[in-house]
C-alpha cells in the first residue's frame, strides 16, 4: 500500500471538536480540514461510530481520513451519544435517538462557517448500517453514501437471525459491546468528568442479547432501521461495497437490484474491513474510487462514476481451504447492468444418484449430532487468527451429501445459488443448513456459500408455525452471494444438515428430517478470461503513531472432552498492547470464547465469553472484565453477563444479568 504524505491541500486536525445536540448533549468529534476551507467551504465526510476514536478506530482512521481532507473535504469523525468521549447513554443499535443524532450533526455540520452545505456519510459494519438509515430520512444535505459490510435487512442479514435461525454470534457481539461500552472517556479530553462519565455509563450499561432474544421472529423492532422495508426512501447516491469473505456479503446485490437512485456494488474477496488495507489481497485503491463518488455527487464534477458498471466482483479461484488464507486469486467482473442478463441459473436436482441436470427420484433421511459445523470458522472474520472455512468433509460425513458429476469445463458462479426441497420432520421444529461445496479430485471438500432456514419460519418469519410431524412441506431459501470459479476436475456437492454448531443455535432436540425431492438453482455466468476492471492500487495516508508494548495472539483449538463426549471449540483473540505516541493512552484488550455442546444433546448447548480491556496513562489505569454466558433448555433461553469495573486496584462497579427469555419457534 502505497503511502502518501503529500496532498493538494494541508490539512490541520482539530482533536476535539465539541458538537452540541439540541437536548445539550455534547458530542466529541475528531476533524481533518483542509486549511483552504478557510477561505472556500468544502464538503463534509461524516463517519459516525461507537467504537471510540481516540484508542478503538485511530488506526484505520489514521489511513483514512487525511486522505479525503488532502483532497478536499473535511472528514469528521463522531463519537456516539454514550461512547468515547461523548456525553449522553447508549441504549441499543441503531435507536431513534442514534439515528435523530445523526441529523442533528448533518444539520450542524451545514451552520459552520468551513461546510459547503454538502454531505456524505462513511462507514463500514455500524457506520454503513447508520448511513443508509440516515440516508432514509433524508436529511437536507446528505447527498452521497459509501456503506461496507453493511444490511438491509437487521433481522434477515446482521448477525441476529439468519434464516430464522439464532446465530451464535448474538452472545459474541452482545459481549463485545458490553466491554467496548464500559470504558472510560479520556481525561485529557472530558478533564475531572471522567470518572463521573464512567459511572453513569456503567450504571446505565444494556447487556444487548436480551433485547435480542426477547424478538425472536421480524417485528417492528427489526423493521426499523431496516432500509429494504422502503428503498424508495433512499434519495442519495449510494456506493455499496462488501468482501465474500465477510457475513455482509448480500447487501450489495439487494442495493443495487432494488435502489432508485444512483447506485454501484463492489465486491471483493475480503473480510470484514476497508478494502484498501483488507484481506486476503488483492487490496484495492478504495479511497480513490470512494473520491471518485464523493467529487461526483458532492462537488458536481464529471468523474463518470455514473456510468460505471452496476456490479463489480472478484471471482475466487478454486483455492485448499485452510483456515487463514493472505491472498485469495482470481479475477475482477464488471456487469454493466444488475441483475445481469449475462447471468443464469443452471438447475440441478437433487437424486439418489447424485446431482444431476434431469429430474430424478430422492428419498433421504438426514440426522446430524449436534456438534456438526465445526468446519465453517467465522461469521466475518477480523484477521483475528485462523477463522476461515477449513476442510468441509468432517461436516460433510454428519450431513447429508448430493454429488454432481466431474465438470468438463471450469464454471463462473456468479450470484445467489437458491435451494428448493420438499421435506417433512419428525418434531414439530427443525433447522436446516445446506452448504454448497467444492470437491477436488482427491476428495478435498471447500466450502462455496451456504444457506440457512429454521423450518418454522418456512412460510414467514413475522408469524413462524410449529410444524405436523411427519407432515411434507415445500420450502425454498437463497444461499449467500458469491462468485467462484468450479475448476475442471472438480465436482459440486450439495450437503445437508440438520444441525450447524456453533454458527446456529441448535433446536430444542434431535430432529429427522425425510427429504423426498428438491433442486438447486445455481447462477452462472460465461468465464471472466482476464480482469475485466484494473481498480487502481491502494493508498493511504500516513500510519498511525504508535509503540507495541506486547504482541496480540490469536488461536482457535477444537477438542473432545474424551470423559463428557463434548466437543469444546475454544477461541482467543489478545490485541497488541500499543501507546499511542501523541498522547499517550496505553490499552489491551483480550477476548476468550469457550463453546461446547454435547453430540447427541441439543440442550447441552453453552455459549461463554469473557472480555478484559484496560486504559492506563502514569498514574491513571482503568480495567473492565465482563463475563457472559448462554443456554437454552427445551422453552427458554438463560442469558447472563457481569461487569466489573477498577480504577487502578479499587472494584468501582459490579454489575451482573440473569435473564429468562421464552423461546419463541427458535
């Protein structure tokens, strides 16, 4: 990654710019302005998080935003009501008051004398949710979007439910939430307020899985700050990217299908971070292509973004799977036009002897041990270690497994494959996971995407129904996105479980399920024989600051309790303990993840987390550790966490969760 300390304007960082809300509440934002704004107005670059920008994003923010203001614009960079530096609780994701905030700060934004009244908001996870719900609401001034790793849809496609189904990752983030939330503001930044600042945070502190799992099918609470429930609210233009190595993968396709105004999709093979810096490479010059969005729909020059091609994506090669992967090969793919014309489904019918292009008979039984699906890593990996799909046969022998025939030639999967089966399960709930799969000559198996649907939700998530037993239903269900390359020699496997552990929650016992016919519709596309888009190669701005105290560690370790039978998946992530050489704040963090499950016991499910983060300058140290658990038994779910707080060796908060929530069809 190229590194540029050179820029068309100088640039002049304002470290803590107070923005005030309407109801008083004072917001703490970092500023990159170019010097020339002084004398002509530039637009604005809003990115608007709750992940602290002092010690949580100083890093990418570093690479980022005195790019765009040696560019031209001033980036402002805001904390969240209730995190860093800001004043005021936070609540929830993506609340009325978040979102309201927002709006606020655009319409502040367009009284300073530096703005042009001209806006765009930035961000990736939390900030792209937050742009496309503030773009929603239209707020004068807010003319353009870059959003990554973003949603359309908070039940459907964030890291809640999927497919109905309860994703692990729930009780992860609720954890990492909880501590990330915890923390003190700064000192130097809010003086002697910080302690009091601390307190009233940890006092008003939500432990997040219980509203989570208290909305457990698509209400209202979900609706809202979903943008698909009305696209056409969207007036700004909008530039959506995302990498298949990420759970966001699908948003992209849905802007681009769906958005009346201006609109393009980029994706990549990364996981869940800026492209410009991301893994596997190849990285990409993001912030020259965002610049080209933001001078076209913010500056009103002729860039051409507008007739760039609708969707660009990296088409993955056939690759060993392994669990961490740096470079991913293949090719880029420009579809002047998404949905594509270029694109087809190629049927394939699932038969009891094999997968195959003409319809044929099926008659299959499927019951997966509980710990099935411990092949599949991460829900989006963080470069976090080893979180990558690994070797698929340990779950394709607990599944059950359709082969299609050697491939003469190389197949493109360029799209959403979508899976339709008829079925019938002997209790009145059940899962399924259907992962398409790459099968090499050898009988390596790779996973390709998978899919996901809890069989009680077959007819709506909004009003879910216990299912007859024994009783057939037809269901169908997309995959996620993606775009592959099928090698010559190589076979598609469609496998079937009933069980996906601990990427799903399981169900409340062992189901059976009978599969009596079904077919896949898989997206194809004639192959990319070169990259049909060169995307320019990644800058940056100048690195952050900072010293590495002691190095970050990250391990995965899979074992069987050879006395219980339990199968323990056991994950550490430690960050780097870093000084920041500008001011000095000394923090570590470190994450332990414990889940274990019984094979043949559903309701031995236990999901265990435990958070420590500390904050030190001399003569000042703060550290929270919040611990976290979940379990379920056949009609609820046990949710429970505790917070604890020092300043220096003194215990200054303890706070603890117990929560029994009714399981609802899940």
């Amino acid at each position: 990654m190229k590194i540029r300390t050179e820029f068309p304007h100088t640039v002049t960082r304002h470290e803590d710019l107070g923005i005030p809300l309407p109801d008083g509440t004072r917001l703490s934002a970092r500023l990159w302005l170019p010097d020339s704004a002084n004398e002509t107005a530039v637009p604005t670059i809003l990115e608007y998080l709750p992940y602290r920008k002092r010690d949580g994003t100083v890093a990418r923010d570093c690479l980022t935003h005195p790019w765009f203001a040696g560019h031209g614009y001033a980036a402002l960079r805001v904390d969240m009501r209730g995190c860093g530096d800001s004043e005021g609780l936070l609540e929830d994701e993506y609340t009325e008051q978040e979102l309201q905030d927002a709006c606020d700060v655009i319409a502040w934004v367009r009284t300073q004398p530096w703005s042009s009244g001209k806006l765009g908001m930035m961000g990736i996870s939390w900030g792209g949710f937050n742009g496309l719900q503030v773009a929603a609401l239209a707020p004068e001034g807010l003319d353009a979007v870059v959003t990554l790793c973003s949603t359309v849809d908070r039940y459907a496609d964030d890291i809640h439910y999927k497919g109905g189904c309860l994703l692990g990752e729930n009780l992860g983030w609720a954890s990492q939430m909880l501590t990330y939330s915890a923390r003190p503001p700064d000192p130097l930044i809010v003086g002697n307020r910080w302690r009091d600042i601390w307190l009233e945070r940890l006092e008003s502190q939500p432990f997040l899985l219980v509203p989570w799992l208290r909305h457990q099918r698509r209400d209202a609470y979900w609706e809202h700050g979903s943008v698909c429930e009305d696209y056409g609210s969207i007036k700004a233009a909008v530039q959506s990217w995302g990498g298949w190595h990420d759970g966001y993968r699908n948003t992209i396709s849905h802007l681009v299908t769906n958005l009346e105004a201006p609109v393009k999709g980029i994706v990549g093979p990364w996981i869940h971070k800026y492209p410009h810096f991301a893994a596997p490479q190849p990285s990409i010059g993001f912030l020259q292509e965002a610049k080209r969005w933001w001078d076209r729909w913010l500056k009103g020059e002729a860039t051409g973004v507008e007739n760039d091609p609708d969707m660009r994506v990296w088409i993955m090669d056939s690759v060993r799977p392994k669990a961490w992967l740096p470079e991913r090969p293949g090719r880029w793919a420009s579809e002047a036009e998404w949905p594509s014309q270029s694109i087809a489904p190629e049927t394939y019918f699932l038969t009891d002897d094999g997968l195959r292009l003409e319809m044929g008979k099926l008659s299959a039984t499927v019951t997966s041990p509980a710990d099935c699906g411990s092949a599949t890593g991460e829900y989006f990996p963080f470069a976090f270690g080893p979180e990558f799909p690994i070797e698929q046969r340990v779950d394709d022998a607990l599944s059950l497994c359709v082969d299609g025939d050697v491939a003469p030639e190389p197949i493109d999967i360029v799209g959403a494959p979508c899976v339709a089966l008829k079925l019938a399960s002997d209790k009145a709930y059940g899962q399924i996971a259907v992962r398409l799969c790459d099968v090499f000559p050898d009988g390596t198996s790779a996973l390709i995407t998978h899919g996901f649907l809890n069989l009680t939700h077959h007819a709506s998530h909004a009003d879910p129904q216990a299912l007859k037993p024994g009783e057939l239903i037809d269901i169908a269900f997309d995959l996620d996105q993606i775009a592959y390359r099928l090698p010559a020699g190589h076979r598609l496997r469609v496998a079937i479980s009933t069980n996906y552990w601990p990427f799903l929650w399981p169900s409340p016992g062992p189901v059976s399920l009978t599969i009596n016919d079904g077919k896949i519709d898989i997206p194809t596309r004639a192959l990319a024989e070169t990259d049909e888009w060169q995307p320019p190669e990644p800058e940056c701005a100048k690195p952050w600051a900072h010293e590495e105290i002691a190095p970050g560690a990250c391990t995965r370790h899979r074992e069987i309790d050879l006395e219980t039978g339990a199968s323990v998946l056991t994950i550490v992530n430690r960050d780097p303990t870093t000084r920041d050489l500008e001011h000095g704040l000394v923090t570590a963090a470190e994450c332990v993840e414990k889940w274990s499950i019984l094979p043949d016991d559903p309701l031995s499910a236990r999901g265990e987390s435990r958070w420590t983060s500390s904050m030190s300058r001399e003569g000042w140290e703060t550290r929270t550790v919040c611990d976290s658990a979940l379990t379920s038994d056949e009609t609820t779910f046990y949710a429970t966490a505790r917070i604890r707080a020092w300043e220096g060796e003194k215990l200054m908060f303890d706070r603890s969760f117990d929560e029994a929530i009714p399981r609802d069809h899940v």
